[in-house]
C-alpha cells in the first residue's frame, strides 16, 4: 500500500465532522452567525488556535449583547464572525491547525463528546487509520482489505467503465472547507470525464454508478433535483494503488 499521509486524513476526517457535519452550534435567536460552521471553532478554540479562540470570544460577546438587546453590537459582531467563517480559505487554513494537533487515538472522545455526526451522502469514515461507521462507532483501524476486493469486483465485472469512473473521482479531487465538495460530482460530468479518459472506448451507463454505491464504494447525494456522487477522499489512495494495479 502507497504511505497515506496521516495529517491529510486528519484534515478530512476534521472536515467530514466538524465543517460538514450535524448538530450546528446552538441556536442563538436574534444571532445571524453561519451556525453549521461554528462546531468547527469551538474545537479550534478546544485546541488553543488563536484565531479560533478569538472567533469564540466574539460569539461569546455577540450572545451577550443580544441577551442586552444590544443590537447594533451583536450585528457587527455578527458581521465580523460571518466574514471570517464563510471564508474557506481560512477555515481550511484552521482544520490544518487542528489537525497539527488531533490524535487518532482522541478521535472517539472528541465524537462522542460533541455528539458529532456526518451529513448525507456518506455517514461514516473509511480512512487508512481510523474508521468510523454509521452508527459513529471508531476504531483505529481500517477496512482497506475489503475495500480493494470490493473495488476489484467492480472493476471485474465493468471493467474500463469502472476504471474511467474511479479516475474521474480522482482527477475531479476533493476541496476542504467548501460548502459544495461534500455534496459530490454531478454524475453527468463523470460520465463525461470516464469515456473521455478510456478514450470513449465504453459508454458509462446508470448502472456502473448503481454497481459503485452497492459495494460502497461511492455514494449518492440523494438529491431528486440533480443527481451527484461521492468518492469519499479518505480513500483516494486506496483507489490509486488499486487503479495502479489494474494499469499493470
């Protein structure tokens, strides 16, 4: 197996849970914060990272002038945490921060003290150290194993449809702290992106994406409106060294 590099995976584990996942910092009526994002400072502030301790104090401030009916304190107050938290170059900049300092082995507290859980499409983590299931269960272990025989399969019984697609993942990539990259590709693209990069020596069908998501592979937003899917980017390795496999 390729080395994972560990603070990579941190990072998306960080991200899956804490920029992209569920319950939202409380609710404060009268507060206009961007609420999803704020569970991502509280654990920067958790870990002493002075921006994020900053960002906590002024949402302290801003709660306190709202109990006063403070108003135009709370509104600027708000308007400086917005234009911080909505700013995905900063907040990748702060998981990065976190994840210097994250321990695997602190990961299963961390969740279940926050109550921590992932949004659709993918409920778990499937990373080369840790896992987390559906149920939020972690061990520091992976699931690879099975997972490549799983990616073999696929690409058995598909063959150049399954590895057009499983590159296009990979080409598409996967951006952190961006409100839209948990919600995937719209599968219109990659199966534009698949016969292009087989030389349109196959055409991808529905049912190269529906043989995917049954082994898991990857996953649907669940989206009637616009169909997308995911390639969890924790095993963007595990799929490299398997296309790499397949290449020889």
């Amino acid at each position: 197996m390729t080395d994972v590099n560990p603070l990579k995976e941190k990072k998306l584990l960080i991200d899956r849970f804490f920029f992209h996942g569920d319950p939202p910092y409380k609710y404060k009526p009268g507060l206009n914060i961007p609420y999803y994002r704020i569970p991502l400072v509280m654990l920067g502030a958790y870990f002493e990272i002075p921006i994020a301790s900053e960002l906590k104090h002024k949402i302290e401030l801003a709660e306190k002038a709202v109990d006063k009916n403070e108003w135009n304190e709370s509104n600027q107050l708000a308007r400086e945490i917005s234009g911080i938290v909505n700013d995905s170059s900063r907040m990748e900049e702060l998981i990065e921060r976190i994840a210097e300092k994250l321990r695997f082995e602190d990961v299963d507290a961390l969740l279940r003290k926050s109550s921590r859980k992932s949004v659709w499409p993918v409920k778990g983590f499937y990373g080369y150290y840790v896992t987390a299931s559906d149920e939020g269960k972690v061990k520091l272990d992976n699931d690879w194993d099975e997972r490549e025989e799983a990616i073999q399969a696929a690409l058995d019984q598909r063959g150049k449809r399954v590895y057009g697609l499983l590159k296009a993942f990979l080409e598409h990539g996967y951006k952190l702290a961006d409100p839209t990259s948990t919600l995937g590709v719209r599968w219109v693209i990659l199966k534009g992106e698949a016969e292009r990069l087989i030389g349109f020596e196959a055409r991808v069908t529905v049912h190269d994406f529906i043989l995917l998501e049954g082994y898991k592979i990857i996953f649907d937003s669940g989206s009637q409106r616009e169909s997308r899917k995911l390639l969890p980017p924790e095993t963007f390795p595990l799929i490299e060294e398997c296309i790499k496999k397949t290449r020889q």
